[in-house]
C-alpha cells in the first residue's frame, strides 16, 4: 500500500512538473497579438463598454453567429474583460491554463481507460503521464491557444474529456440498467455543454461509440443484453441524427457559394488536408504552422491527381480496417476510429474552410495513444520503445519551445507567415496590417500590391490599398488604385473583408475625407461591380443595398434610400432591417407605412435562443407603442403650435 501510495505521489509530481515545464515554454508566446478571427467574435464585447447588466448581456450572447452562438465560451471571455479594444496576453494566459486543465483531465481518461481494459492498454503508471505529455506539448496545439477565439475549441474539448471520463468510470461500476443510465446521462449532459462551447461538441456520443467498439468492449461484454443495448443506443442514435444533420446542411440549394468549391471538390481535397494532418502529427514541422492555410490548393478530380483517389481509397480501407479488426487489435481501431470520428464534422463535407489546425486538438489523440502504446508494449524491447517515445516527446517539446517565441512577436509572426505563404491572401494582409499599424504605410500598400500583383486575385487587396491611400495621402501607387479595385471587383471571389472594405471606404466618401482618392459616385460604381459579380450578389446583396442605403440616407434621399432597403428586406429579411426601415418612414413623418414595416418584422420567425437572449422583436413593440402614443386621434386633432 506504502509503495502505491509512493508511486502515486511520484506520478503526480511529474504531471505537476510537466504542466509547469510546458506553461514556462509557452509563456513566451503570451505577448502575441490578436489574429484573425479573433477581431470580428472579440469586438461584440464594444457591445458591454457601457456596462454589465442582463440586457447588455443578452445583446451581447446574441451577437455571436449561430443559433445558440456558443454561449459558454463567449461568456468566458468576459473572465479577461468586458470592453474593447482589449488587451490579448489575458487571453491568451487563459487560454493556456484550459489547454493545462484538458491535460489533467486526460491523464485522468488514460488512467481510467487503463484499468478499463488492463488486457489491452499499457498497465504502467508513466503511460498516461508520457502519453498526456505528448498530447499537452504538440507543436499543433500552440494555434488553438494562441487564436484566442478558439477558447470555443478548447472549452469544448474540457466538456469531451470530463463526459468520457465520467462515461468511462460510471459503465465499469454499472451492476444494471440504472447504472447504465447514469453513464449515459453524464454524457449526454457534457454533449451539451461541450455543443453550447462549439458545435463539433456533438461529436461527443460518437467518441463514446469509438471506446465502445475498441477499448471498451470487454467492458460492455460483461454487461447484461439490455445494458449493452442502452449504451450502444445511446451513442449511435446521437451520432446517426448528427450526421443526418450534416448530411443536411451540406446538400442545401446554395450551401457553397461563398466557396471556390463545392461538395465533391471538398471531399476530395480533405483526403489530402487529412493525410497532411497525420503526417504533422507524427513528423512535426518547425515550420509552415500557423493559422494561415487559406492558400491550400483544392482538388477537383479524383484522378488528377490519382494520389487523391489513392488517398481515399487508404481512408475507406482504414476505417473498414477499424471496424471490422477493431476487436483483434483493438489499439490501432481506436486511433483510426477516433482521429476519423474528431474529424467527422470539420472535415467532411460541410461547407466550411479547407484547413485549420487546432481542429486537431482531440483528434491527435488517436494517433498518439496508439505510438505511446506501442511504446510501452514493445515486448522484450520495451526499454526500446519507451527510449523512442521519449525522443519524440523531446523533440514535440523542443519544436513548441521555438515556435512559441515567434507566436509572441508580431513582427517576426506576419513577417514568416507572409514568407511561408505567399499566396495566402490573410497571410499578406496581416503583414500590411501590421505595417500600417508600425506606420510603415507606404511598405503596407507595397506588400498588399505587391500580393495581388502575385496572383491573390481577392478585390480585398487593392481595395484596401485605396482606403490607405485615403486616409494616408502619402501612399503612392504605380496603378490606379480605384480602377484596379473597380476592375478586380467584377472578378473577385467573395470575402467578407470586401465588405468591410466597401463599408470604410463609403464613410469616407460621404465625409468627402478624400474626394481625390475616393467620391461618393466612384463608391457607388463600385458597389454596383459588386452586385454584377455573381458571387457577391447571392451571398452578400441585403449587405451591400444597405451600404446604399446608407450612402443615400446621408444625402437626404428618401425614395433612393427606401429602394435600397426594401430590395435589401427582399433578399434577407430579419425584424431588424425591418425596424430600420420603420425609423427612415418616422424620420419623413411617414407613420402608416413605417407601422406596417414594423408589423411585418414582428410577423418573422426568430430562432428559439436568440429569442431567448436578446429578442429583436421588443424593439419594434416599443416603436409601435410610442407611434400610438404618439399619433392617437386626439393628438392628431391639435392644431399645429398648441
């Protein structure tokens, strides 16, 4: 007992020491700006500058994209702050301690799945230490911590680990169906705490289904029919309806036509971004890491090249391999199956980016379980194979060690990511941005012209330039920036950074900021490009006619700027639009008509939790109590200046 007690303490002195070793190699990274995706999701936080209360809060929940817009985690940037701009180390530090609290949770899981299945998993007190250290310490790991937004990504993957954990120690104590029951609820409460953190948290009862059919099958053999039958049921059900769902979403009318490509083309270029994550997982790079892979060529034949059909055909036998063999080697079943199954939803066929690598975050378990149990199940060589392992985990530590540092310097980051990708369009915007930032504006304008000039054929390049130009004089061009944005915006794939583009630049013209570079006619024929262009037109035309609209209020043009608006309702109507086209009524004394604007919006259906948060449609109730306030009979009746 005294000798347990002993190893246990030793063991819990090195995950200490371990959690310690990697927050002093990653504390260098903590300095590193917000990036990315990081500014359109942490700016709703302008939304509680005024101050915290349930209202402001509600707004805020509700400003996040989606229906239920990952709640847990944006409530948990407000542990850092309530105000922006904000300052990104706060973050960033929080962001590192969830990473190490996932660590514990999954030394936690391996320990528990080893006394699960003592025949298959490595009995030895160092697995799940060295195995958690792996995971803790991979290089692919930095950009989920580092892209502070992706806290979604962590929190969810807290959720994951705490359900399967509990999942796991519940159905080996389970003596009947009760029990059984327990287990299942433990898990179906953590997939919906890991959903309302990010969606792929429904993933979780797929994950359960993984253990089942490899590490935990022993476990369920020695269960009753009607136990075996509840817990297999519990996660198939959930998993089958998930990929329903999916199936769902990705065959809608016009589900990819913000994409350079569609459904198939998708799927055939995921079997390279996938085989590219197992190859970085097992070889991982010093560099080519990053956020950046917006650049990653798409494959649209199956045969051209014939490595994409060779792929997936490898991908077919692997997972027929699990299934079928997942009993025999139960270790191996369990790394394909769960790094397939992680992926399940970010890489399929959802119309989502190509490439992003903290979508590895859980899924590189897979693989890593299965080297550090090989390791530490090498037979006679096992001294061998732990030596081996050990190298690696060295050589994860060492890469994370240099990588954090360049996460922490800005100029260093944009620099090396503009070099490492120059094709990438968000890679070279976010060197110019940090040019600009610097006051380098004549270098910013020369590195976004110099990358369209490339062949990144995005409008946002040299719209972006003209907006530098505007409101920095001192930029010289050898082109015309209006014209080269004018003439790439007929061409241009969509991108929302267009659009915020068009947004800066249409203040500027209707402030006559600099009516050299920019005039509210030359704003308006670009606008108008960009509703010729078919791709902005289907995706973004309520989002541009209200830009008009704008444009148009500000010239006290009321019959214009009810065209705009109204066309904009056409295309995308929401209770909001509907209550700013009631107020340009108001604002004309235009009373009937804005009140049936208002009606209008109140008769559109709001999804349940937006309701729930910050219900739109309270506001056009309060519009239309003043308005009969107001506007009664009575009042009307009072002649003018009594």
């Amino acid at each position: 007992m005294n000798e347990l007690s002993s190893k246990n303490k030793i063991i819990a002195t090195g995950l200490v020491a371990l959690l310690a070793l990697y927050f002093c190699l990653v504390q260098s990274a903590l300095s590193g700006p917000f990036v990315f995706d990081d500014f359109p999701n942490l700016e709703n936080l302008q939304i509680l500058n005024n101050g915290l209360n349930s209202h402001s809060l509600g707004r805020y929940l509700a400003a996040f994209t989606g229906s239920p817009g990952r709640p847990i985690a944006a409530l948990s940037f407000l542990i850092n702050d309530y105000a922006w701009p904000s300052n990104p180390y706060g973050f960033k530090y929080t962001n590192v301690l969830i990473h190490l609290l996932n660590g514990v949770l999954l030394f936690g899981l391996l320990r528990q799945l080893a006394k699960a299945a003592p025949e298959i998993m490595p009995q030895s007190p160092l697995w799940p230490l060295l195995t958690s250290a792996a995971w803790l310490f991979h290089p692919l790991q930095l950009s989920a911590q580092m892209l502070v937004v992706q806290r979604m990504t962590l929190l969810s993957a807290s959720f994951c680990l705490i359900g399967l954990w509990a999942y796991t120690a519940l159905l080996m104590r389970a003596k009947n169906a009760p029990g059984v029951f327990m287990a299942i609820a433990a898990l179906g409460a953590c997939t919906i705490l890991a959903f309302l953190c990010k969606e792929n948290g429904t993933l979780l009862p797929l994950l359960a289904w993984v253990l089942n059919a490899t590490l935990l099958h022993d476990v369920l053999a020695g269960k009753s029919n009607l136990m075996q039958h509840l817990t297999r049921a519990a996660c198939i059900i959930p998993s089958a309806m998930l990929f329903a769902a999916i199936a769902y979403m990705a065959t809608r009318p016009g589900t990819f036509e913000s994409r350079e490509f569609g459904l198939m083309e998708r799927l055939m270029t995921q079997t390279h971004v996938l085989a590219d994550y197992v190859r970085h997982i097992l070889i991982p790079r010093l560099s080519g890491s990053g956020i950046y892979f917006d650049d990653f060529p798409v494959y649209r034949t199956w045969t051209q090249p014939i490595s994409t059909l060779l792929l997936a055909a490898g991908i077919i036998a692997g997972l027929v391999l699990a299934i079928v063999k997942g009993r025999t080697f139960p270790i191996l079943g369990f790394a394909i199956l769960w790094f397939f199954a992680g992926h399940a939803m970010e890489s399929s066929i959802l119309d989502l980016e190509l490439y992003f690598e903290h979508r590895n975050y859980l899924p590189l378990l897979g693989p890593v379980v299965a080297l550090s149990a090989w390791a530490f199940s090498y037979g006679p060589r096992r001294t061998l194979g732990i030596g081996l392992f050990s190298l690696w985990l060295a050589l994860l530590m060492a890469i994370t060690a240099l990588q954090a540092p360049v996460w922490g310097n800005a100029r260093l980051l944009t620099t090396l990511w503009a070099k490492e990708r120059p094709m990438s369009l968000r890679a070279t915007q976010e060197l110019a941005k940090f040019q600009y930032d610097q006051g380098q504006v004549q270098a910013a304008a020369d590195t976004l012209m110099d990358g369209y000039h490339r062949g990144i054929a995005y409008a946002d390049l040299p719209m972006t330039s003209l907006l530098a130009q505007c409101w920095r004089p001192e930029i010289h061009s050898a082109v015309d920036l209006y014209q080269e944005s004018l003439r790439s915006i007929r061409s241009s794939p969509y991108s929302n950074s267009v659009l915020k583009s068009l947004l800066l630049l249409r203040q500027a013209a209707q402030e006559d900021v600099c009516p050299k570079t920019i005039t509210t006619k030359q704003w308006l024929a670009m606008s108008d490009a960009l509703l010729a262009n078919p791709k902005f037109l289907k995706i973004a035309e309520s989002h541009i006619r209200i830009e008009r609209a704008k444009l148009y209020t500000h010239e006290r043009n009321l019959d214009l700027t009810m065209n705009e608006l109204e066309r904009a309702y056409a295309v995308a109507p929401t209770v909001e639009l509907s209550q700013k086209i009631a107020e340009t009524l108001l604002s004309a004394g235009l009373v009937d008509d804005a009140e049936v604007w208002l009606k209008k919006g109140l008769q559109l259906k709001q999804p349940y939790f937006d309701r729930l948060m910050n219900d739109p449609t309270q506001h056009s109730r309060q519009i239309l109590q003043q308005i009969e306030q107001l506007y009664t009979p009575e009042s009307a009746a009072i002649p003018p200046g009594k």
